[in-house]
C-alpha cells in the first residue's frame, strides 16, 4: 500500500467542526492523505469573517480539490450548503470522485 495513497480534499460546513476531525482520523487510517480546512468560521474561527478571508478560503479550498482525487462531503443530516454545492459541482466538473458521510 505504500506509495498508493488516494488524496482526498473534505467539504463541508465548518459548523461541523468534530465530524471533520473525525472524517480526517478515519479517512488518514485507511490510508488516505486527507486535506482539510484551515479555519472553522462556523465554529469559532472569527478571523474568516474579515474582509476578503472567506473569498479566498474559498477560491483557495477550489485549490485544494485540485489537488485530490476526490472530495469527502461531510453532510450531517444531509446538510449541504451553497459554498459545499459549489464544491460538488467544481469536483464532479473536473472529474474527481465525490463520497459522501451520509447518504
């Protein structure tokens, strides 16, 4: 299994804060490299909310699905967001594997 890990960027509300640690835990278990975000805006990261952060968090995350293989949506009670939607819709477009946590 070495040298044959599958990158994989996870998506989703930041208010999801202890799913994502928990995604990247499993995920990285498995055998995964796993790209995460950098701030949790929607859980105490106050910083993203200055002006132009989320713009590029944003563009920077579209980055971040450049670099993997696939995305992990981490859709607690099937929530998806428009900044996640958007996410979707970028991986599907360029042709990258899209799971999901929940179905």
């Amino acid at each position: 299994m070495v040298d044959k890990y599958k990158v994989i960027t996870l998506c989703g509300s930041t208010r999801f804060k202890e799913q994502f640690l928990e995604a990247q835990k499993r995920l990285t278990l498995e055998g995964n490299i796993v790209i995460s975000v950098g701030l949790f805006g929607h859980s105490g990261d106050d910083e993203v909310w200055t002006e132009g952060t989320k713009e590029m968090l944003d563009n920077m995350h579209k980055r971040k699905i450049d670099m993997a293989d696939g995305i992990f949506v981490i859709n607690v009670g099937g929530y998806i967001g428009s900044s996640t939607r958007s996410e979707i819709e970028y991986a599907k477009a360029n042709g990258k594997d899209v799971r999901y946590l929940e179905p």
